[in-house]
C-alpha cells in the first residue's frame, strides 16, 4: 500500500513536472518570440532613425547650398541694381547733353543761316574799316561841339555877368551835390561839382540834411569837378556842416 501510494506520488510528481514544464516550454517560446519582436522593433527603429538622421543631413545640406546660393543671388541683384542705377544716371546725364548738344547745333545752324545772307568776309571788313572811320569821326565832331558848348555858355555868363547882373542863372534840373569843405569864418562852402555836372556861377542852390532846409548858398566859382559858393545869410536856418546835400 505504501508503495502503491509512493508510486502514485511519484506518478503524479512527474505529470505535475510535465505540466510545469510544459508551462515553462510555453513561457520560454512567448518571451522569445516576445524578445524577437521587441528586436525587431528595436532594429526597425534604428534603421528608422538612422534614416532620419540621414535625411536631415542630406536636409541640412540642402539647405545650406540653398542659403549660400541665395546669397550670391542677393549680391548679383545688388550688383544688378547698382549697375541699373548707374546705367539710368549715365542715360540721363547723356541725354542732358544730347539736349544741350542738339540746341547748340540748332544756334549754329540759325547763325550759319543768318551769315549765308552777310556779305562776303571782304565787304564785311571794309564795312567795319568804315564804321571805325565813320565813330571816330563822329566822337571827334562830339568832343568839338563840346568845346563849343563850353565856349558858348562861357560867352553868355560872362554876357550875364556884364549885362545882366541880377539875372537869375537857371541850373540844371535834379542838380544835386555834396558840401566838402566849410569855412566859416569867411561863410563859404566848396561843392563835389562842378563845370562838368553843369554847376554855373551865380546859380543858387538849397542845402538840404535828411529833409530839412539849412540854408542856400550861391557859386561864386566854378571849376571841372566843384566849385565854391557862399552862405546867403537871409536864408541860413541852421549849422551847415561837410556832407550837407545841395540841390536846385
């Protein structure tokens, strides 16, 4: 009996043993095929990232070859732009001088139109000889007829002078003048003008200061360019002073 119990003990020991090992067989096949998937994935996945990795260099290297050739695109246009903007300036500075260029030779052509009907160079000379002849002619006959205006109104003031004493001496309208010199001890004045501005002897003129009447006085003298005049007394109202203005 004890032995059939052994027997059976030891029976059921060894189908306990097969199903455990059986267990463990199942066990062991799961968590291989488990690991070899896991391998798998594991592997797929550095294949994956590695391509990745791959893709993002060839990526990166792109772009970079991108980025360079867009800056040398950049400088070409600014280059493009630089030498447009220089070509727009010359256009613009050639077209100033066709314009000017275009009216100079207009004018030529205007003055070699008015010279085709001008005498020949010879008849021109002649006719120049004949107005230098012809204005020194005249400046001479000017310069006589001077001489004898002078001679004439030196005639008739001394006439005046002798005959018509008290006659008033008529001066030259606008007439105007400066006191240079003032004496006045012996109350006379000198003038800045004189026969030449068409100051005359006993010609009478107002001294004049910033619009206020000072006085007359009237030429005794006269010279080219001034000439000397006494203070009238009646008509003295202030101080006459050098750079009073007199006026007819």
């Amino acid at each position: 009996m004890l032995r059939i119990c052994l027997i059976i003990a030891i029976v059921a020991g060894l189908g306990a043993g097969v199903v455990t090992f059986t267990k463990v067989q199942d066990i062991i096949t799961t968590t291989r095929l488990e690991r070899d998937d896991w391998h798998k994935k594991d592997t797929d996945e550095i294949t994956a990232h590695n391509s990745t990795k791959k893709k993002l260099a060839e990526t990166k290297t792109t772009l970079d070859k991108t980025q360079k050739d867009l800056a040398q695109t950049k400088s070409d246009l600014d280059a493009a732009n630089s030498k447009a903007e220089e070509l727009t300036k010359n256009n613009t500075e050639l077209t100033a001088k066709l314009e000017k260029t275009t009216g100079e030779r207009d004018e030529a052509q205007q003055q070699l139109e008015r010279w085709r009907g001008l005498p020949a160079p010879e008849t021109i000379k002649g006719i120049i000889a004949d107005l230098e002849k012809t204005k020194k002619a005249k400046d001479a006959l000017t310069g006589e007829n001077k001489l004898l205006v002078a001679k004439v109104n030196e005639w008739v003031d001394r006439w005046d002078k002798y005959f018509h004493n008290e006659a008033p001496v008529i001066l030259p309208t606008g007439l105007r003048g400066k006191i240079v010199v003032v004496d006045p001890k012996y109350n006379f004045v000198v003038l800045n003008i004189g026969d030449e501005q068409g100051a005359k002897e006993r010609g009478e003129m107002m001294v004049d200061r910033d619009g206020k009447l000072l006085g007359k006085v009237r030429i005794v003298s006269v010279q080219k360019d001034e000439c000397v005049a006494n203070i009238l007394p009646d008509w003295k109202r202030g101080e006459i002073m050098e750079g009073d203005e007199v006026l007819n």
